[in-house]
C-alpha cells in the first residue's frame, strides 16, 4: 500500500469533505454546527490546512451520512486502483497476465450475478 503523506492526506480529506457537503447541499456553517465546530475549522479542514482528529472524522462522516472511509479516500475508487498498480509494480509479466485473467473472470461472474438478481 502506497504511503501517504500528511500534507497529502490533509488535502485529501478536504476535498472529499468539501465534494460530499457540496452534494448534500449542506453550508460549512450547518456542517460546522451538526459537529460542534465553527465553520473556520470546517474552512480550514476543506482547504487542506488543517488535520482533524478522529473523532471529529467520525463526527464529520456520520453528519454527512458517509464512511470514513469515504473521507479519507473518496468515492471515485482512485486508492483502490493505485493500489492494485503499486501491488503490481515490478512483478514478472506472466504474474501480471494471470491477474489480469483472474479479474476478467471475476468481473464476468459479477455482471451474470447482478443480471440474476
């Protein structure tokens, strides 16, 4: 797994806070009250200045409905991706050839699953 740095993280973070608030058509002042925060800390944390504890990462994740999981690496999948590469990075090609195959087939069996359902 790919190690991420504090800066990074914090930016991270921010913009997954920023994305998911935004959606959820909520102000960083009515975020910043569900917390028990002011919204300068909500400011602050969005622009990547400022690195919240875990409890105010569960606080946050729980008043915008979402893991914080979520928070911390996004929806989009990015980290899951970069990981599968960075697990890849340097293997011989047949190991690579074979993983790709198994996907392949995983990813077949997924999509005739959901058409059962």
């Amino acid at each position: 797994m790919r190690c991420v740095e504090k800066r990074e993280l914090m930016e991270n973070i921010g913009e997954n806070v920023r994305s998911i608030r935004n959606e959820r058509k909520i102000t960083q002042e009515q975020l910043a009250d569900m917390v028990d925060k002011n919204a300068s800390s909500i400011t602050r944390i969005e622009a990547g200045y400022r690195m919240m504890s875990v409890e105010s990462l569960v606080a946050v994740a729980n008043a915008l409905g979402v893991s914080c999981d979520a928070l911390i690496h996004g929806k989009d999948g990015t980290v899951s991706m970069e990981n599968i590469i960075h697990l890849l990075q340097g293997q011989p090609r047949e190991t690579v050839e074979s993983v790709e195959r198994i996907i392949r087939v995983c990813l077949k069996e997924f999509a005739s699953d959901e058409k059962g359902k």
